[in-house]
C-alpha cells in the first residue's frame, strides 16, 4: 500500500482532494436511505494454499509427476483427464495452469490438479445443464433450499460473538466482504460506491505498479520521474476520467444515486473509517471521509488501482451492538446465500464422482 501523502500528491485526483473545500457549495445532496446489503472490497496480500485433499474423492490421480514444468516450451498435446462423457487436453488448459502457478496460489502437480479438476467439473456442469434445459443450473439445483428463523438467529449469536472481539479494522473487513454487522466496535460510516472499474485488467495492473512505483520515490528528489509516471497515470485513467464526470453529471441533474449505482456491476455498499487504509485505496478513504454530511457525493471520482469510485455518505454506524430486526433481512439472504452454496458445491462434487474422473497432472507439469 502506497504512502497517502505520498499517493495523494503524486496522483492527478489526490491533489484535487484537497481542493474540495473550494468546492463544498458545488456537492449536491443527493439524501438516500442506508441499505447495506451489496458489498465488495478490496484486499491485498491475502494468502491462500491449494489444498488436494479430497481428489480420491472426485477421480484417481495417475501418475507421480516430477519437475516444475516450463511455460516457454511447446506443449505436446495429450489428454490430462478423462470422465464419463469425455475428456480435456493439456493444450486446453494450458493457460489456466500457467496463470495459477504465476499467481502463487499453487504450483506444480497441486495447481494442475487444481485445473484439471475445475476443467472437468465446468464440462460437467455444461452438459448437466443441457440435460435438465436450464440456462441457470446453480437457480435449478438450490430452487428449494430455505433457511429458518432459527438459522438465522443461530447464526446472528455466532456472529455477535465474533465480531466483539474484533478491531474495526478487521469488523470493515469482514462486513465489506460480505458478512452482516451486528456488533460495530467503532463509529464509523455507511458509503456507497459507484465503480467504474478499467475494461481491461491489463490497466488495472499497470495502475497498480505506478502506484506502487510512485510511492518509492522521494518527492524531493525524484520529482522529474513521478511527474512521468503521473502523467502515464493520467493517460491510463483519462476514459474512466470521461465516464466518471458523465455519472456525476447525472447526479447533478438530480438522478437517484441508487438507481445510477445498480447500473454498474461492482458497485456496493461499505462500513469505512480511519481504519479502513489497507483495505481501500488512500484517495477512496480520503473522498469517504471528507464528505461532511450524509447525502453529500464526491464532486469528483476517486481513483484505485481498480478504477474510479464515485462515493455517497449514506450514514452513520454507531458504535455497539446492531438489534437483531435491524440487521435480521440482511442476515437472512448471507445465510440462505452460504446454504445455497454449500448444496451447490456438494451436488457438482457428487456429480464429478459420478463421473469417475482420471487425471494425468504429468501433462502439464512437464
């Protein structure tokens, strides 16, 4: 995470921020309700390890494959796994495992199990779907799953414990990744946030390094090279510039914020504090926390290496325990959610078994 003062200089909207207060009679009020049932945040350096157990359950493993493999030489096309029903070339996810090794995610044999066995499965789902007629399998299989009053009260009890004991920094983090707030350890606000996020995750990638890039520099003495970079940043934000402004002239003619925000996929709705800096870019903290009323929008986007936020204060959350009728619809759609999934993910593992899966990992591991 880039240094804020150093990122808000060096950036062409950080330095804007700071002259919001020329602009306070320019933020419209656009008064909305807080609904706080969409989330999405943003989380760096979160570590995960693939984990093969459970394979012998879905098909055999053939094979004791050696070596890393290499990326840069011609692949020898030949089958990686076979089911009922058909199998999958190496050649076909090739690619799919080069990306998980890069990603550090997996490696060798554990990242070719990884793709092979999600190749199968996706095959599987295809055809099931074919079979049964529908174009939305996941709606098929879980139509008749349901939660119960004391599902969701259970699992309100479990989530009052737990987050009583959490920071406010891991509270943000838990409920902007999904989970319903029902013990909020400190004042903070309620935003929401229309994304523009980059058409391509090529750009994403670059913003993310010139920001990374600009933060390692001294203004004092690299000043020539972060004007550089900045100016490689504003090319690289200039359309997401001109969609941004489009949107807040929209707002400014008095169009519901609500209704522009369901426009863009992405969008959601946000716990922030002075705690939320790993969580988010420093310039959407800084838009988040400068606007001074609930109702006022930023007159401006903000930007983060996933595209440009335009942020509303929708309110405020207080400190303490959230009343369980408050948060109760909330809780109920995470939990049938979670159910949902659950039954989803046994049924697919229940058909790959099915379908008495064999994989040769030595085929992309080289």
């Amino acid at each position: 995470m880039a240094n804020q003062n150093t990122r808000a200089g060096a950036m062409k909207k950080g330095n804007r921020l700071y002259a919001l207060i020329a602009l306070a009679a320019a933020i419209a009020l656009c008064l909305t309700a807080a609904v706080c049932v969409s989330v999405r945040a943003k989380s760096e350096d979160v570590n995960m390890t693939a984990d093969t157990s459970g394979f012998e359950d879905a098909g055999e493993w053939d094979g004791e494959p050696e070596g890393s493999g290499s990326f840069g030489e011609p692949m020898e096309e030949a089958v990686a796994a076979e089911y009922d029903g058909g199998s999958v070339l190496n050649t076909e996810v090739a690619d799919a495992y080069a990306a998980l090794v890069e990603s550090g995610i997996a490696e060798g044999e554990q990242a070719a199990l990884t793709v092979l066995r999600d190749a199968v499965s996706d095959r599987i789902e295809s055809a099931k779907a074919a079979e049964l007629g529908t174009d939305d399998l996941y709606a098929y299989v879980t139509k008749d799953v349901t939660v119960s009053e004391d599902e969701v009260s259970a699992a309100y009890d479990a989530l009052r414990q737990s987050q009583s004991a959490m920071t406010q920094a891991e509270f943000e983090f838990t409920v902007n990744n999904g989970a319903a707030a029902t013990v909020i350890p400190e004042d903070c606000r309620i935003v929401k946030d229309i994304f523009l996020p980059f058409d391509s995750s090529e750009d994403a990638a670059r913003a993310n390094e010139l920001f990374d890039e600009i933060a390692a520099l001294d203004p004092s003495n690299d000043y020539e090279q972060i004007m550089l970079l900045n100016d490689e940043l504003r090319e690289l934000y200039a359309d997401l510039d001109t969609r941004s402004d489009a949107v807040i002239a929209r707002l400014t003619a008095g169009e519901d914020f609500d209704s522009i925000m369901a426009e863009y996929p992405g969008s959601g709705t946000y716990y922030v504090s002075t705690e939320t800096a790993d969580l988010w870019s420093d310039e959407f903290v800084e838009g988040a926390l400068y606007l001074e009323e609930p109702g006022q929008y930023t007159p401006i986007s903000m930007r983060s290496p996933e595209g440009e936020h335009i942020i509303l204060y929708a309110a405020d959350a207080a400190k303490g325990e959230v009343p369980y009728e408050q948060v109760k619809d909330a809780l109920t759609a995470q939990v049938l959610r979670e159910k949902k999934d659950e039954v989803y993910e046994a049924q697919k593992d229940a058909w790959l078994e099915e379908a008495h899966a064999v994989y040769h990992p030595e085929t992309l591991v080289g």
